[in-house]
C-alpha cells in the first residue's frame, strides 16, 4: 500500500523555503474549501418561536396559577 505524503514537496512549489515553511512576503499555496461543495439550500426556516405555542404556553402557565391561587382560598377558608 502506497501512502502519498500531504506536505508539499519544497523543491516543486515555488514560495517555500527549504523546511517547508513559508518566507515572509509569500503567500502559501491555496487550500482546498468545502463550503460550496454541498447542494444550494433554497429553504431556510425562520427561527424564534410561532405564535401559537407561545400562547398555548402562556395560556397553561396563567390556567396553573389560578389553579395554586383557587386552592390557596379554598385552603384559606
């Protein structure tokens, strides 16, 4: 099994010194990307909360505070 070597060989890319490093001055060699490598998103949902649930959760939140205020005068009594 043969295993190519990643580094860029420095005596056939211009830019590098002998190391391999880059000299001040030069830019190093490109780098491949991904970002536009997967397919368009053409639909992007709009985030935050709907208006049904936060009132469905506004609505159960005010019905159990009745409830603990109902109980609290039937207690008192």
């Amino acid at each position: 099994m043969t295993h190519a070597n990643p580094d860029p060989d420095p005596y056939r890319t211009p830019g590098l010194d002998s190391g391999g490093s880059v000299p001040p001055g030069e830019t190093p060699p490109a780098e491949g990307s991904t970002p536009g490598a997967g397919p368009q998103e053409t639909h992007n949902p709009t985030t935050g909360w709907a208006k049904a649930p936060l009132i469905l959760i506004l609505l159960v939140a005010v019905l159990v505070a009745a409830m603990f205020a109902a109980m609290a005068l039937i207690i008192a009594l």
